[in-house]
C-alpha cells in the first residue's frame, strides 16, 4: 500500500539491439562477398595466363575477320588439337624468319584441296562456304592447283585471299606450301582490341569433319566480371550503410522534435 510504483523501460522492437545485430551481420556477408570476389577474379586472370596469350596481328591478310594491328587472344594447344577452319599461330622458318604468323587451316593430312569450283575452295571434292571472306570477293581469285596434304601437315589461307603470302605462295617450297602441325602454338579465340568478340565458327568445314570446340574464354570473362562486382558490392556497404545510418538518426531526431 502506498508503496512507490517501479517502472522498467524494456527496448522496443527495432532498437538498437537489433540494429547492431543486423548491421554485424552485412559487415560479415560484405566480408564473405569480397573474398568471394577476389577469389574469383584472380582466379580468372590466373586462368587466362595460364590458357591464352596475347597477339597483336601486323598484317591485312586475315581481313576482315582480323584487321591490321589488331589485339587477338589466342589459346594455347598442341598441333594434334587443330581442326579445318581454325584460326592459328604458328612459326614456319620457311615462311617468315624469327615472326610467328597468323593464317586459317583450310585442310589437313591427307586432304586434297583446291581452288576454285564456281567461286569456292574445294576440300576432298566437296565446295567450302567461306561466309568470313570479304563481302564481294571470291576465292577464286586465288587459283591454285590440286594439292594433296601430307600427314602430320597443315594448308593455310589468309582470309584476304588477294593479298595474303599464304600456303599459296609456298607451293613451290619442298613441303609444297604446307606447314608442320608441330609448328602451331596456338588457336585465336577473339579479337579482343577492337571489341570485335568472339570469332564465328567456320559451319562451311562441318560437312568435312569436326569443329573446334571453343575456348574457355566466355567463362574466364564471366569470373573476372562476376569477381569485379561482387567486389565492388561488398566495398559499398560498408559506406551505404554508414549513410542510411545517419540519414535513419537524422528523421528520428526530427520525429522527436515534432513529438
């Protein structure tokens, strides 16, 4: 009786205990996020060092699918990997001395090629639709004799078929113009300055054998990307929350006031 009445103040729900808990738990996942990120985008520059190499081409001689001075990336394979219509480096000393070239196999071992019937190259008698050749031209503007493909060795065309020193421009040579797989370092997957992306697959080579399997290149190009931004979204909390904090504190305080 007459005894003074305590008065305990609990938190309200959405207190600060519970701001803490959650602003603890987005730094812990901005955490998990940029080691995610870093994860993998070095992971995909790690791979990429590892698959491709970098190639600037001097020449107009694969125009238009590579222009002169072009940046290309190129996966690094055995000569065994090559398949007709790649686009490949390699290094023929009967060609250019100490200079690795760029060209498209156009036939392998034991292929008989020639050119031209009605406008087109022709690979084990069967014409080859060469859509990567520029607009207007034709292939026949490079005739050549029947040539029939030693074992072990590659026949390579520029695809500007008028002003390339291809295999064309070798038939005289011992090896007849042809080139040792051997000889092949590596595959281009992409011109990548200027962006032109990806190269098309050579479908006119399909009737003939199997293609080439593209690169890893778009998965390496999703990693590193995918990377960036899981790191730059981890980065961020931390100073979007600091603001939303402030800007929670500052319409409180003027809730208080208009109370």
């Amino acid at each position: 009786m007459g005894g003074e009445s305590s008065t305990s103040t609990a938190p309200r729900g959405g207190g600060a205990g519970t701001a803490r808990t959650g602003s603890s738990l987005g730094q812990r996942l901005s955490g998990v996020a940029v080691a995610l990120g870093l994860v993998l985008f070095l992971g995909g520059f790690g791979w990429a060092a590892v698959v491709y190499r970098p190639y600037t081409v001097p020449t107009s001689s694969m125009s238009p699918t590579i222009g002169v001075g072009d940046r290309v990336v190129a996966q690094r394979i055995d000569g065994d990997e090559v398949r007709r219509g790649d686009v490949v480096v390699f290094k023929d000393t009967a060609w250019v001395s100490g200079s690795k070239v760029v060209k498209r196999v156009v036939a392998v071992g034991g292929d008989t090629v020639s050119c031209c019937t009605n406008g087109k190259l022709t690979v084990n008698g069967k014409q080859i639709d060469e859509p990567y050749l520029p607009e207007g031209s034709l292939a026949e503007i490079k005739n050549f004799p029947t040539v029939k493909v030693p074992e072990g060795r590659l026949f390579l065309l520029g695809d500007e078929r008028q002003g390339s020193l291809d295999s064309t421009a070798h038939l005289t040579d011992a090896a007849g113009g042809t080139v040792s797989r051997n000889a092949v370092s590596a595959r281009v997957d992409a011109v990548v300055w200027p962006m032109n992306g990806m190269l098309k697959r050579p479908t006119g080579f399909e009737a003939i054998g199997t293609l080439s399997q593209p690169g890893p290149l778009r998965v390496i190009v999703y990693l590193i990307v995918g990377g960036a931004l899981l790191i730059l979204a981890g980065s961020l909390y931390g100073p979007v929350a600091k603001l939303a904090g402030r800007s929670g504190a500052r319409g409180r305080a003027e809730a208080v006031r208009a109370g």
